[in-house]
C-alpha cells in the first residue's frame, strides 16, 4: 500500500506498531469480526487514530465468500479505508475479484494434502493446519517439510485434519494484489471531487440492475446504472451503461432464458 499511497496522496506512512488487528477478527475465526467489513475497516482507523495520536489513519479489510452474482465462485472482496479526522471524511477504495485461492478442505491423507497445497499455490502461498479434535490451528505454514510433518502427525492422530489457505496478506501474494487494486481505486476517489461540494473522495459505491434484454427488452440483472456518490455531502449520480453495453445477452434474461 505504501509505495502506492505516498507517491499518489504526498502522504508518509507509518505503521502503529502497537495496534493488535486479530482484536477485529481472524480469518482462523478465533475472534469474530466485531461488524461488517465496511465498520470494521473504520474500527481499525480509529484506533490508529487513537494510538498514534494523528489525524489521518488508513486501514484495510478483506473478505472471502460466494461471489455476489456468480453462484459457487468464491471472491474476494478489499476495503482500504482512510479515515481524517480534521477534515471528518471518510472515503473507501473497494475492489472485488474472482482471483483468490480461498479454499477449506477435511483432509484424508498425504495425498490429499499434497494435492491441495498444489492447488493453493503453496510454498508461495501459506497454508494453516486445523486439528478438528482439539480446534488448535497451527498458522502460517510455508514450509514444505513442517507441512508434510504437521499432517503426518495429525493423519496418525485423527486419521483427519481440516486444512485451509491462510488468507492473512503477509502470507498470500494474490490476496496482496487485490489489495494494492483496491488502494488504487482509493487513490482515485481521492482525485476525484464531487461536482457539488468539491470534497474529494466522489466515486461510484453501488449499481442499478436492469439492462434490458436485447431480445425482448425486459429488465435483466446486469447493471443499468453505475451509482456515484460523495462521501461528504451526499451528492449522488447515475451513470446509464457503466460498461458501455446498451442491451444484455439473452442469455441473462430470466424471460428468454429461464
């Protein structure tokens, strides 16, 4: 985030070393998330507030889920959220992708292992061991000699053991990516000002289904409208055709295409 944020904002850094982020959740799910990933993001900035005794703060919040349109694709979704105090504006950059290698699996045998650590990128990216008998879960696993050796271990004990990509972004590049995307997309927020009040940090936040269908013309779900709004005073736009197609395929018509 640094090396994108400082040339593009004229900002420096600093990273509180004193902020425990696991008390806003784990992904290991041995803390809950104390609210939505939107909230959570600005918890984060406000304890930075609070300890580093400035008045700019900038946090980012991932999740890992169904993807919000494609049935059974898992995505990944990132907030980096920037916090001013003095000026009271929050403004967030977001950045949703179907690129990530989240993934859960009971694990039966060396095999099973070996071939799901293939799949999730690993040593590159790490993985995270969970005993399903006891619920103690060993993070950050990069190595493959202590990968073979854990799962031996826990294949002799259990005959099973829960094995999980470990989603924190020190231990998985692609997550890191979606991450810097999302500080991108922040960055051009905050060029953007609002053609009403001047504030930056104007930029789109939702959409309006209902492309028509270029068969019978009905509404679809595709998106008819891009929604534009600025975090200050509220000043809201609609941009028709956000990616540029007038006409949905048919394909996506619930009427042509039940």
């Amino acid at each position: 985030m640094a090396p994108l944020l400082e040339p593009g904002l004229g900002i420096q850094l600093e990273l509180v070393a004193s902020l425990d982020t696991d008390r806003f959740g784990t992904f290991a799910g041995e803390v809950e998330r104390p609210a939505g990933q939107r909230e959570t993001a600005k918890l984060k900035c406000q304890r930075a507030l609070a300890l580093s005794g400035l008045d700019l703060a900038i946090a980012s919040e991932g999740s890992f889920g169904p993807h919000p349109e494609l049935a059974f694709v898992p995505a990944n979704v990132e907030l980096v959220t920037l916090l001013d105090s003095r000026h009271l504006l929050e403004v967030t950059g977001q950045h949703l992708t179907t690129d990530t290698n989240f993934a859960q699996q009971t694990v039966h045998s060396w095999a099973e292992v070996a071939r799901f650590a293939e799949n999730a990128g690993f040593p590159a990216h790490g993985l995270l061991a969970r005993d399903l008998a006891t619920g103690m879960v060993v993070k950050g696993i990069v190595n493959p000699a202590q990968l073979e050796q854990l799962a031996q271990n826990l294949l002799a004990k259990e005959g099973k053991f829960g094995l999980e990509t470990d989603m924190r972004a020190i231990y998985n590049p692609t997550r890191m990516l979606a991450i810097a995307l999302a500080t991108r997309d922040l960055i051009t927020r905050l060029q953007t000002a609002c053609p009403q009040c001047g504030s930056p940090g104007f930029g789109a936040n939702g959409q309006r289904p209902g492309l028509p269908c270029a068969w019978c013309g009905l509404p679809t779900r595709l998106p008819l409208a891009r929604l534009c709004t600025c975090p200050k005073c509220g000043h809201r736009t609609e941009d028709l055709f956000p990616t540029g197609a007038t006409t949905a395929d048919p394909a996506y018509c619930e009427f042509c295409n039940p």
